[in-house]
C-alpha cells in the first residue's frame, strides 16, 4: 500500500477565492452574461478575454462544453451532410460524436506508436474528395506533429481542428497549442486541468472565423443588432456566469499547478523509461510546456509475465496509485459496429462498420491500446516522494517477472 505519508492531491482543488467569487455572481443574481454590447455579469467577457491572453489567440468564446465546442467548429467550418473528417483512432468518443451530429463521417487514421497521437505518415491515404478537416487530439497534452498535419492540410485544402480538451497551456516550437490550426477547441469538464464542472471554449486567430464562431454559439445573433434578429442557423452554446466566475478564479492558480506538473512528468519519464519493458509517451525536446491531462505509458506484457493492461492497472490501484486504462480504439464502439448512425447520411465510404470495424484494420491503435496505463493528472501535483513510489512500485513488479 501507498506510505500514508504520500498524499495523493484531490482533483479539483478550490479555495476561499474560488467560493467567493461563485457567491458574488449568485448574490448579484446576474446568473447569465447577456450580449456583447449588453452585458448581465462580467465574468463571461473577462473570462473570455483571460482565456484568450492564456492561450495567446486573438479570439476566445466559452462555451457549454467541450463536445459543443468540437460540434461549432465543425459548423464554422461548414462541414455537414456526407462530408469526411478525419480523426484519431484513439480519442475520446467525442472527437468523432461531433463529427456524427454535424451529419458528417468520421474517418479514423491509426495512432502513432511513440506519441499516442495520430499518425501524420497515415493521414493522406485516407484523403478523398468528399474530405474536408482533420481533427487532431493531442493525447495527454502531448503535441500531435502539427507542422506537418497543417501542411498536409493546405496542400487538400483541409481544414484543422486541434481537439485542446487535454491541453491547456501545452506549448510546441514556440506556440500554444490550439493555435497551429484553423480552430482549437477545449474542454472544462471536471476531470480536466482547468475546470468549473462543465464547459468549453473556441478559439481561432481568424476574425472571419471569430465572427461565425460568435454568431453560432447565440442563436444565430450578430454583434451589436437586435437580439430578435437571427442571421445565421445557431443554436445557444453560451456559459453560464456562474461557470465563467469559477474559471477565471481557477485560472489563476493554474501556472502553479501546470509547473509542479511539468516538474514531475519530466522526472517520471525519465526514471520510468530507465525500467526494462516500460515505454512513456513520447515528448519531444520541442515540447516546452505540456498540460499533462494524463501521464501515458506503455508496458510490454513479454515483461510483465503476459499481464493485460486491466490486471497491470489493478495492482497499481492496489497498490494506492490511482491508474487506469485509456480509451478503446474508437473503431470498435458498439456504435461504431453499426454503420448507419444518422438517417440519410452516406456512410459507404466509412472505414467502420460491420467487419470493417475489425482490430485488424486498426493493428497498431490496438496493440497501443491494449497495453496503455494512464496516470491521471492529480497524481502529478503530488510531492516528489510519490514519483518515487510509483516508480519503486513498477520496477518491483518488474523484477518480480525477471528471474
Ligand atoms: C479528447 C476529448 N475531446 C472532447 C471531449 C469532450 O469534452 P466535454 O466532456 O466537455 O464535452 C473530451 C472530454 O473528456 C475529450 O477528452
């Protein structure tokens, strides 16, 4: 069992500032934002405003979560009815659900082996003239090779989406990340490293793309025109004041957190990749700074005396490490098995469904994925003394298999 002495830090974590400032907007009975030249509570726009000045975009809008940001987009992008999209194999359901509800098809391109994200050298083969984006993840926070996906994207004229929902303040060559393609996308769910319980933002340094983003997420509205007016198909995607306050007060502790973060997943890199048999998410040198949603790893079960990776994260919870499995290969869903999803929707190009939906079309997602452990991110904001925990932990177990 874990040393009592080790505290794992509960997630999330809030103080008298995050109660107070929760109060105030309930005191003040401005529970809602109103409009951009008629404003109920502040906190909305100043939230908006302190997110885009963290993520280093010109545009920032919050929104009801982050399923709704991938969906509006998607919309902004004018992808719909039959249109392809290509996203990871590996992801949370929904970075391809969102593809779904636009009436579009998911296309799933293969994981890479060393990053967890999608597969860069695998992406162009599954292009055809219905495509129309890619929907990138960065797994963990771990940057997918952007350089080369949004050349590949201009060379098709392909838009990018970066799926953020893991990535807050992640940092590659220089710039944050949801700000290599056209649109970044982010989730403020209650597991995630900036939360209020639910939420999302949008994001986009294209003013063109701000102007549809903002008219999407109220109701079809324009900036400064009657509020009965509605020019555009949109729906309400807009956050509540209550949850804004929280985030702008959640924010502030962020550069804390994200630092002691970035300490301990760089240690434990280190020292786990030094056990025979043990393979950490890559991170390249050109990551600067990476959100660490979830610390990846891959375990070799030649080494570990053929365990699955459900009997590995078992003795490490046993053991008072909280771990877990990743996402299933998304190709294998139960929805995913059927191929009709939406009615009326051309799904004959989709390279799931039926016995297409089958591992072996996937052979490298799902090797990936039935040997990944996740440690989630709270474990990071923990003291050094726990690193060393789970790494005596692991190579104990590891030894255990050696003679
Ligand atoms: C990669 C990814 N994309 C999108 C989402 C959706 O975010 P939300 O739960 O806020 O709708 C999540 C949530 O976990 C996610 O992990």
């Amino acid at each position: 069992m874990v040393d009592p002495k080790i505290m794992i830090p509960h997630w999330p974590q809030w103080d008298k500032e995050d109660v107070n400032i929760v109060k105030e907007v309930l005191e003040s009975g401005k529970w809602w934002a109103g409009s951009p030249t008629g404003h109920s509570g502040e906190n909305f726009w100043l939230f908006q405003k302190e997110f885009a000045d963290f993520c280093e975009v010109r545009h920032a809008f919050a929104v009801t979560n982050g399923t709704h940001a991938l969906e509006i987009a998607l919309l902004v992008l004018d992808i719909g009815m039959g249109d392809e999209v290509i996203v990871p194999d590996m992801t949370f359901f929904a970075s391809a659900s969102s593809v779904i509800s636009t009436n579009a098809v998911p296309i799933f391109a293969e994981i890479r082996e060393d990053t967890f994200n999608i597969d860069e050298n695998k992406i162009e083969s599954l292009i055809t003239e219905r495509t129309k984006a890619i929907i990138v993840v960065h797994l963990g926070g771990m940057p997918a090779e952007m350089d080369v996906i949004c050349e590949i994207a201009k060379k098709h004229n392909l838009g990018v989406i970066e799926d953020c929902a893991h990535s807050h303040g992640s940092r590659y060559k220089g710039k944050r990340l949801g700000t290599w393609g056209d649109i970044g996308t982010f989730s403020f769910q209650a597991s995630k490293v900036l939360t209020s319980g639910e939420g999302g933002a949008v994001i986009t340094n294209d003013d063109e793309l701000a102007e549809k983003i903002y008219s999407i997420i109220d109701c079809g509205r324009k900036e400064g025109k009657h509020s009965y007016d509605h020019y555009n198909y949109g729906s309400n995607y807009r956050l509540s004041e209550l949850n804004a306050a929280l985030l702008r007060s959640q924010l502030k502790k962020f550069p804390v957190q994200h630092i002691k973060r970035n300490e301990n997943a760089r240690y434990l890199l280190q020292k786990l990749n030094e056990i025979d048999g043990i393979a950490c998410q890559k991170r390249d040198e050109a990551v600067q700074e990476c959100a660490n949603y979830v610390f990846p790893f891959k375990f070799n079960p030649e080494k570990f005396g053929e365990m699955s990776v459900t009997e590995f994260y078992t003795y490490l919870n046993s053991m008072g490490i909280p771990s877990d499995d990743s996402y299933p290969p998304l190709h294998g869903l139960k929805c995913f098995k059927q191929m009709y999803l939406r009615k009326g929707i051309d799904y004959s190009n989709a390279n799931w469904g039926g016995i297409k939906s089958n591992n072996n079309n996937f052979p490298v997602t799902s090797l990936v994925s039935s040997q990944l452990v996740e440690l989630p991110q709270e474990v990071l904001l923990a003291d050094k003394t726990l690193m060393d925990y789970i790494v005596k932990v692991i190579r104990e177990l590891r030894e255990s298999f050696s003679s």
